[in-house]
C-alpha cells in the first residue's frame, strides 16, 4: 500500500516499499478477510511516547488472533523501523495482518507488517478550539464481543458514522452498542465529568481499549482526580458538566456541542495540561 501521489512514506516487513503489486499480495489476508490489526501512534521530535503501551496491546491482540508472534518483534525493532520511515513529526500507522495462504482458515499464522506516515506540523497535541460538535450515531451498533476491543481493520461501521456526521455537518459521531448504550465516537474514546469525577465507558462494553483511554485515566489518578468507568445511555452524556474525546494521534480533544447543547471544557484543558505535561515535557517551553 504505497501511494506515490500523496504524502506518505511507507515500510513493508522492513523494506522501503515501492512495488503496490507485491504489497498487495503480501497483504492478502488483510485485503480479503480483514484479517489484521493496526495501531495509530504519534511520533514527536522523533520520540514515540506511548510506543511500549501500543505494543502491548498489539501483542495481545495477535495473541488472541492466533498469530505467531516472532521473537525480534520488541520496542527496540519496531522503533528503529518507524524512524526509518517516518519524519520527526508523524502520524503513524503500523498494520499487521497474516501471511498469505488459506481462505478462512489461515496456512500461515506468521505476521506481516507494513508501516505508513504522514507528517504532522506539531511534535504534540494542541488545545482544539473551540472544541468538537457530535451528533448521536443512529444509522449503526457496534457489536460487544471478545473482539471488540481490539483494532482490527473491520472498520465498515464506523465509517458508515464517519459518513453520517460528515452528512449532518458534525465532527464526529457517538456510537452506541448492541445494548443502546454509548460505546465510542468513530476512532476515540469518549470521557465526561460528573462534576469532580472523571467517566469512561467500561471495555466490557465493546470500546476499543484506547492507549491514550488508559494513559488519561491512569494520569488522573496520579493527579487525585477520581475516576469511573462505567455504563453509559446518551442520557448521561447530555447530563455531564464537560465530554471529550481521545486518542493516541490527537490527544484529548474537548466537546462544545453534543446533540445541540453546549459544553464547557475547564476540567478538561487542566487535565490536557497534565497529560501534556507528563508526555511531552517539552511542550511546556513554547
């Protein structure tokens, strides 16, 4: 997957990629059955921030695939492949799917990689103002299984809410579960303040298990902030003092509509001043 045009720069299992052919039948599983996982991380003045926890989470997930993990797959590796490929600003994203062979069931568990970046202007994440506008997401669910809290490349539902906000001029939309229940927004995790409190919803709810999800709770309760995970109908997101979205690339990013009210965002900018004062210390100096 290499697109010449634009402006990404690509790594396939090691090797600066310029043949699509190859990729694309390297990539068979991914491109047929969706049978890959990805991670979308930041890089900031070269720095991968939360490139250990990404790994983590891949890991596992590969694991619960059924993958065979090879042994030199370790933070070190896959740091020195992301500098190779991507500038010192970057969003990046590391796809891994099963090696070719098979229809349904695989001839071949070993993982295949392929690494993109697109350049960013910032080393780290900036206050967004005013803040986003979410609707509510009506034309999908989103399933509650042992899957869903993985990143796996079945993306169709949520593209299908990225569709429907676009159509209703949002930045974003909510999504809700199997069980009528809010899950996520199209590729972050959604918080809300119950006055002091901070709220997330639970993973057993089909949430992605967001790196920067675990990072904000785990800086809040470092901070003293208490925090919640829980069950949520949209009911009590148009009840909280304050909603914000996360995730790796973008941050914490703050809500100032959902579903036609206003939010204010004052808990949130002091915790987005932690999170990027704990994570990208340099920030503090521009």
């Amino acid at each position: 997957m290499y697109l010449c045009a634009m402006p990404f720069a690509a790594n396939l299992n090691g090797q600066l990629l310029d043949q699509l052919p190859e990729a694309l039948a390297l990539a068979q599983r991914a491109v047929f059955y969706g049978d890959a996982l990805f991670e979308t991380m930041r890089v900031s003045e070269g720095r991968i921030p939360l490139l250990e926890r990404h790994l983590v989470r891949l890991f596992a997930g590969l694991t619960a695939l059924g993958f065979a993990v090879p042994p030199d797959w370790s933070a070190g590796f896959f740091q020195k492949e992301i500098r190779c490929t991507a500038p010192p600003n970057a969003r990046v994203r590391l796809t891994v799917w099963r090696s070719p062979g098979g229809r349904y069931a695989p001839a071949d568990n070993t993982p295949q990689f392929l690494i993109t970046a697109e350049p960013l202007d910032s080393p780290y994440p900036n206050w967004l103002e005013p803040g986003l506008e979410l609707g509510l997401c009506t034309t999908v669910r989103l399933p509650v299984d042992a899957f869903s809290n993985l990143k796996t490349l079945n993306a169709a539902r949520y593209v299908a809410a990225a569709r429907e906000a676009r159509d209703k001029g949002w930045n974003d939309a909510v999504l809700l579960n199997a069980h009528d229940r809010v899950c996520e927004a199209t590729s972050s995790n959604v918080f809300w303040w119950e006055g002091d409190r901070l709220c997330t919803v639970l993973l057993l709810e089909g949430c992605v298990a967001g790196v920067f999800r675990a990072a904000v709770l785990e800086t809040a309760c470092s901070a003293g902030i208490p925090v919640a995970e829980k069950t949520a109908c949209p009911e009590v997101l148009h009840a909280a003092n304050e909603i914000f979205l996360t995730n790796a690339a973008r941050g914490i990013m703050p809500v100032r509509i959902f579903a036609g009210r206003n939010y204010s965002s004052s808990r949130t900018r002091h915790l987005f001043d932690l999170i990027r004062h704990a994570f990208w210390p340099t920030a503090e100096n521009q």
